[in-house]
C-alpha cells in the first residue's frame, strides 16, 4: 500500500467543517488510530487575476493573509475519496491540494 501526505490551505473558517468531513469518512488513518492531522497557521499571498472570483481579495491586487495548512495520510485507494471531499467542503474557487508520496519505515 502507497502513502501519501496530503496538505490543503484553508481560511480558518472552515478548517472544523473540513476536518470534520475527512473524520466522519474514516480518513487520517494511522495504524488503529483515525482522524489523525495536524493544522497550523501560515502566512500567505495570492493575486486574483482577471476573471477570477476570489473568496477573499479583489481581482488585479495582491491579497496577504493567515491560512490555516491542514495535513494528514492517506493510502493510495483513499487519494480520489479525499480529494473530492476536501473539494465539496472547502469554499476557494482554486483549491490548492499537495499529495506528496511518503516513504514509511
């Protein structure tokens, strides 16, 4: 079985709502343990351009904020699973979705 990390960036508005749609499906799964992430707050930055609708900032200007960076495993057969709930429940138009292979000793 293959391992991924995954990593999402969310306003903290709604990091319960996704975290508490991953949980409910199992997800987070290390050994006999679920709903296993973590979570912290970056700093960040994004232009909206033209024909973007931004959640947050406007088209044309560079917008700086604090995200929260949610992040968690998840096995290769869960990958699709995963990613489509993250997409459901977060509110970006663009979400930005890191799956960075892992190595498990």
């Amino acid at each position: 079985m293959k391992l991924y990390k995954i990593e999402t960036y969310l306003p903290k508005e709604a990091l319960d709502n996704i975290k508490n749609a991953l949980c409910q499906l199992g997800f987070g799964k290390v050994g006999n343990y679920d709903c296993c992430m973590s979570w912290h707050e970056v700093n960040s930055s994004w232009r909206p351009l033209d024909g973007a609708n931004p959640y947050q900032g406007v088209v044309n200007k560079v917008e700086f904020a604090t995200e929260y960076k949610l992040e968690f495993r998840c096995c290769d057969k869960d990958l699709q699973k995963v990613v489509e709930s993250i997409k459901l429940h977060h509110p970006y138009e663009e979400v930005c979705i890191n799956i960075i292979p892992l190595y498990v000793i």
